[in-house]
C-alpha cells in the first residue's frame, strides 16, 4: 500500500524570518536590490544573503538588530504585534555632542531614503514651524542647532556661550541645510495654526533678552525669518515647493484647534510611518499598523477640520500670514527700540 508523504511544515523560526523579509521588501526603495542590500548591512557576499532570503541561514539576532536599525522597522509588528505595545525607534542625543551630529544624519538620511520612492507624501501637523524651515538659510540653521544645544541638550561647550556666527561647527550646518533641500523635494502636507509662527520668535526674542544674542543679530534673523514666511506664503500660492515641480506638491491648512504637538506621518511606497516629537526636538519613530493607522486617522481628522490656505483660497491665505507677520514685525519692533 502506497503511503502519502506528509505535508512539510514550515518551523516557527522560518515563519518569523519570511515574514521579516517580506517587511523588509516593502521598505527598500525602487531600483535597490534586497539582497545587494543585505550583504551591504551584513557584510556578507551576495550568496550568503539570497540563502538568508531563502530561509537556508537563519538571520542571528544580531543581523535582525542591523536590519531593523538601518531601515526603521518596527520589531514588534515582525515578532509580537501585541495590541497596545508599540516598539520606537530614536536617537540617544545625551552624554555627548557627537550624538547630536548622529541626529542630524538620521533625518538627513532618512528624507533621502524617502526621496528615493516613487509613491511618497509626507504630512507634517505642526505646532511650532516644522524643523526642516528652521533649516532654511545658513544663519537661521546655526541659530536653530545653537539654540538646541545650548537650551535643550544642555552640552557644556555652549552654556556660558553667547550666540556668534561661526561657533556652530560647519558640518553641522551642512547636514542641517541639506535636510531642508531634500524636504523641498518631497510632496506634503502641513497643518499649521496661526499661534505656530510663535515658538521660534520667543526664541530670538528669548536670547536677546538674556543678552545671548546682540540686537543686530537678532534683528538680522527676525528678517531671515521673515524671508522663511515669504517662501512658505509663495508655496501656497502656487501649491508646489519649486517652481519647476510638474504637478501641485504643497497643501497648507490652517487648524483652528490646538494642536499640542508636533507631528510627521510619511506614506512611503506601501510602508507608513509615524514620527511623533518629544524631548522639544527629538522623534519617536515607529511603522507598527495599528499605530499609523490611528496616527493617519487623526491626521486625516484635523485635515477636515481645518481650513484649506493653498491654492485658490486667497482671502483665507492673506488673512492667515498677515497675522503672522504682524507677530513677526512687532517682535522686531520690540527688539528695535530696546
């Protein structure tokens, strides 16, 4: 009598690894092949990273570690995805300003990384001007980067360091300039309300009281800041980030709600994430499913809730950013007769 083979059942672990490598194709950006990318974060040759993919080598802790760090995925969605546990993924910035440079290269890397999909949007809720601004010319950049580390990092070097042009290192500057480059090439949304202009004025205005900044510097970055405002109005006017940009890449809406954070939702390909703030500066990152998805429902939320200023809603569009450089001009006003 002719006996059936049974079926042959594939081993918990090799569930886990297959399922981890299929998350890993939906994050890998078009035109970078999976395994050519393997063997680069491994270090292992291109044979050794196909029996990887193929289950024939099972990935060590460690290699899982490098994967999951270099690309953001979400640890518990590949082993757990326990509702209500949500694994982030962040920067240590304490102990030494080399973290903070490390920080700085992650969102470097990052928006490039997103940049290198086809299908991507990111959408930016923000309570204060979002980061990338803040990056917008060389002077306010080095202001942004003093301020964080004197005020928020509290690094040593800095705390009884007035605010001059050339302290910041320049590599710092660099990467942070080239991080608002790369957002200008991403197509998003930004939810803004009238009061997110206020933050980085209480800064400036902040540090000449205290005698960090002298009165011409903080009247010279009052007008870079106000230079920032004019481009961000332009974008709304024409819906684009640049001028030669095909198709509308800007959507603006001002909130009447309090916001309460800030926050970056990114669609990139089929993979979402979520990047919620803390630490003033500082993101959580996380792609778990469950959480983006509540993160695209409030976003999505606000967005509905909010009122349109790009595009055709010209009345809506003045009205918003004259308020702002009313703010704006009665802090260099301020500054000015002091």
């Amino acid at each position: 009598m002719q006996v059936k083979k049974e079926k042959k059942q594939v081993k918990p672990a090799l569930q886990v690894q297959n399922h981890f490598i299929s998350k890993l194709k939906e994050v890998m950006p078009q035109g970078i092949g999976l395994a050519d990318e393997i063997a680069d974060v491994l270090d292992v040759s291109i044979d050794s990273a196909y029996r990887r993919i193929r289950g024939e080598t099972e990935l060590t802790i460690e290699e899982v570690y490098k994967l999951t760090r270099k690309h953001a995925i979400s640890v518990d969605e590949v082993f757990s995805n326990q509702s209500g546990t949500v694994t982030f993924a962040y920067t240590k910035l304490t102990d030494c300003v080399n973290n903070f440079e490390e920080y700085l290269k992650r969102v470097l890397s990052q928006l490039k990384d997103l940049n290198k999909f086809e299908s991507k949007k990111l959408y930016y809720v923000a309570e204060e001007i979002p980061m990338f601004y803040s990056f917008y010319s060389r002077k306010l950049t080095e202001f942004k980067l003093f301020y964080w580390q004197r005020s928020v990092l509290n690094i040593s070097e800095y705390q009884q360091q007035k605010f001059e042009y050339g302290f910041v290192p320049e590599k710092l500057i660099d990467i942070a300039h080239q991080s608002f480059k790369e957002y200008l090439s991403i197509p998003s949304v930004e939810i803004w309300t009238v009061e997110t202009v206020l933050t980085g004025l209480r800064q400036i205005k902040f540090y000449f009281d205290s005698g960090i900044v002298q009165q011409v510097h903080a009247l010279e970055l009052l007008q870079e800041y106000r230079n920032m405002i004019d481009l961000v109005q332009r974008n709304a006017e024409s819906g684009r980030k640049n001028i030669s940009d095909k198709t509308e890449t800007y959507s603006l809406y001002n909130s009447e709600v309090v916001l309460g954070t800030n926050c970056i939702y990114i669609l990139m390909g089929d993979t979402r994430y979520s990047y919620i703030s803390f630490n003033s500066m500082n993101s959580l990152t996380t792609n778990n499913p469950e959480f983006c998805e509540e993160t695209e429902h409030w976003v999505r939320n606000l967005e509905k809730k909010s009122t349109l200023i790009s595009g055709v809603s010209e009345k809506q569009r003045y009205q918003f950013f004259s308020s702002m450089y009313k703010n704006i001009d009665a802090c260099i006003e301020k500054i000015r007769s002091s």
